[in-house]
C-alpha cells in the first residue's frame, strides 16, 4: 500500500483513546491510519449483580455491536480505516490464527509504525502487545516497521515511557474522539482524556502529551544508520 501508514493493534474498543491525539498528529502529516481491534469487547458493560463483580461477565452480543458501533465512529473522526477482528474479550491470548491473521494484514499494509499497548497492563492488553510483537516478525517487519507501547488503562501498571508527543493543539480532537465512547465512559469522557493528557503533559513539560515506551533504547544511531525505533514520532 502506501509507505507512511500507521497501525494501531488494541484488545477493546475505546483503546485508542490513549493515541488518539498522535494519530491526529500523523494523519495531518499524511500517514494512513488503521486501527486493528481485536475483540468488539463483548464483556465490557457494568454487571446487575454486585456480587458478580471480580468474575467475568456473560458475553453479550448487543454491547459487543453499540461498542463496535463506538468505535466505528471514532476512526471516522481519525480518519482511520477500521479493521476489527472476533476475538473474545477477556480471553484475548496470542495463538498461531491470531498472530497469522494480524501478520497477514500487517504484510498488506508494510506500515512505517506500529502502535500497540503496553506489555505488562491487565491479561487482554499484554495479549494485545504479544500478537502484535509476533505478528511483526511472522511479517517480516520486526526490524523495518517502528513498534511503539502507549498505555490504555493508567490503573497501576508501572508503565514507563520514554516518549512523549506534545498534542496540546490537538486536544479537542482527543476529547472528541473520547466522547464517541459513551458506553464505557459515560458524560465523563471528554475529562477523562483531557485528564490523563494533562499528566503526561507534566514531565514533558508541555500543557498536553501522549506517553510511549518504545521497544529497544532511543539512540541517534544505530548500526551506522539512523535508528528506527523513535523516528516518526520524535518529528510530532
């Protein structure tokens, strides 16, 4: 396809709310976006039953389709081609049909730059993480596409970022895309985004940042080249 694309590999709709400034930032710049969520999030509602709270909820067909339906509309404001695949939430792990079905698109797209979640969040994020690092290297990609980590679920996680991409003239777009999200967030989700961008925008000394982590160390060099990982999103 085209050179300058970006995918971003998440487990549940509304995922991408982490990115969703950066993404802004590359499709300005004319990179292609695709998101690639791998489970509609059938399990992603509130139980009736307090007591079942801490176990799994039933899979519903219903939340699994409004959520579907959320993110739809959040890569229409993107202006990200959506690919959405029918894993089931809460038991997203990395086996072989997974990874071959990711590394299948991935071999289509070559894109210059993969976003996926950090590897040591809650079990369906850390699987989110794996098929995109084994998807990588069953494409052919591990050591020409840049692998970044942003963190989705800020609850404790010991993320620690090494980027970060300054989108304070994008936060309206963030929290717009927040708002698509209305299931899982409620009235409170333009706040929640502009919350969590105002904390990173701390140690990057900017009013409002996006946190990455990216796969081997940032260096200028490497090789006798310039390096891949950090490239695209250090010019943001």
């Amino acid at each position: 396809m085209t050179a300058k694309s970006v995918v971003y590999i998440c487990a549940h709709p509304d995922d991408i709310i982490s990115v969703a400034g950066t993404l802004t930032l590359l499709r300005q710049q004319g990179f292609c976006l695709y998101d690639m969520c791998l489970t509609p999030g059938q399990r992603g509602y509130q139980p009736e039953n307090a007591a079942a709270a801490g176990a799994l909820n039933p899979p519903r067909m219903d939340v699994a389709a409004r959520r579907t339906s959320e993110e739809q509309a959040a890569c229409a404001l993107l202006g990200a081609e959506l690919i959405m695949f029918d894993e089931m939430d809460g038991e997203l792990y990395a086996h072989r049909a997974i990874c071959g079905q990711v590394a299948a698109r991935l071999g289509a797209i070559k894109p210059t730059v993969v976003i996926t979640l950090w590897a040591l969040e809650k079990p369906d994020h850390a699987a989110a993480f794996s098929i995109a690092h084994k998807a990588l290297h069953l494409a052919g990609l591990s050591w020409t596409t840049e692998l970044y980590m942003a963190e989705a679920d800020p609850h404790g996680y010991n993320f620690q970022p090494n980027l970060y991409v300054n989108i304070t003239r994008v936060i309206e777009q963030k929290k717009a895309v927040a708002f698509a999200y209305t299931s899982q967030l409620g009235a409170r989700a333009g706040e929640f985004a502009v919350e969590r961008a105002r904390a990173c925008g701390r140690p990057a000394w900017c009013d409002y940042a996006e946190a990455f982590a990216t796969s081997v160390p940032l260096m200028g060099t490497r090789w006798d080249r310039p390096a891949e990982v950090g490239r695209t999103l250090l010019q943001l």
